[in-house]
C-alpha cells in the first residue's frame, strides 16, 4: 500500500483515540495528564492531515485557483529519468489554461538549447480546467543530463531567458 493509503486509516484511529482521551479529560475533570495527552494527539492529527494536501496547489473559495499551473507527473524534486529504448514521451498537466498556446525547451548543462516545439494538449484543445498533454523527446538526443522548461507562449515567442518557465531536470539514458 502507498502512504496515501494508510494516512486515513492512521488518522482515523488517532482521532477515535482523541474522543477517548477527550473523555477522560472530562471524567478526569481537567487532569494535567490526559490534558498533555488529548494535545499530543491533536497536533499530531493536525500534522499528519497537513502532509496529506502538500502536493498540488489547494483552492479553495477564498483563494482563487493558479492559472496555467505546469507540472509533470511523477518528478519527485523536479526530475526526470527517461529510458529513451522504453519511451520518449513525458507526460504533464495544465491546471486552468487560460492562454490557448504553450512550448517546451530543452538544453544542456550549458543552457544550449537542443529541443523547441509547441505543447498541445491530448484531447485537442486547451478547455477544460484541468488538461493533460505530451511532450515527444527527440530520441536522437544522447545520454546524460540536460534541462526542460515549459512556457506559457508558442515556441517562436519564448523569451531567451530559461529563467521565465517552469523547470525540471531532465535525465537520459538509452
């Protein structure tokens, strides 16, 4: 099982040992040591319930969502490992498109760039809230270490600094 699938379970045998704790706090009327222990138990709830949404960005009412929000699946640190002989594609998500064109750029290690194209999305077009797509890694690139950065603009429109985009590390090997 994946730790997203035990956090629920974990936080809920805390909880129905808080209500317990909270219990004898009551009976106990205010003893200091089930008082330290319904807090201990409540900062740990509230610990483990906050590890549970650090991933993408939270919206909620008050907080409008990101737009044009760019991210590749799977890169834990913002890294990516292609086996080009296994496949060249990466995949990502745009979370609420607002604009309808974005590119890609890879370099090297000296920012050289090696790839530009256009992003598109997988079903067509750029409307839905949430909307996947594909980038094609030229297989002709050679093994090693190099940069992607992702751009709100068509590639002709990229600005020359690599500074402006999203970026990941990219590693491959054949």
């Amino acid at each position: 099982m994946k730790k997203e699938q035990y956090l629920p379970v974990i936080i809920f045998i805390l909880s129905a040992a808080l209500i317990i704790v909270s219990l004898m706090v009551f009976i106990s009327n205010g003893n200091q040591y089930w008082l330290k222990r319904k807090l201990k138990l409540g900062a740990l709830i509230l610990t483990l319930t906050a590890s549970i949404s650090a991933c993408q960005p939270i919206i909620s009412c008050y907080d409008p969502a990101p737009t044009d929000y760019m991210y590749i699946e799977n890169t834990p640190n913002s890294e990516i490992q292609l086996v080009i002989r296994q496949g060249n594609l990466i995949k990502g998500k745009i979370m609420t498109p607002v604009v309808k064109q974005y590119s890609f750029r890879i370099t090297d290690t000296n920012y050289i760039e090696v790839q530009r194209d256009n992003i598109f999305a997988d079903d067509g077009t750029f409307d839905e809230s949430t909307e996947e797509f594909t980038i094609k890694v030229d297989t002709s690139l050679n093994a090693g270490k190099y940069f992607l950065y992702l751009f709100t603009q068509k590639k002709e429109d990229q600005p020359d600094s690599v500074k402006s985009g999203y970026s990941y590390k990219l590693i491959i090997s054949k």
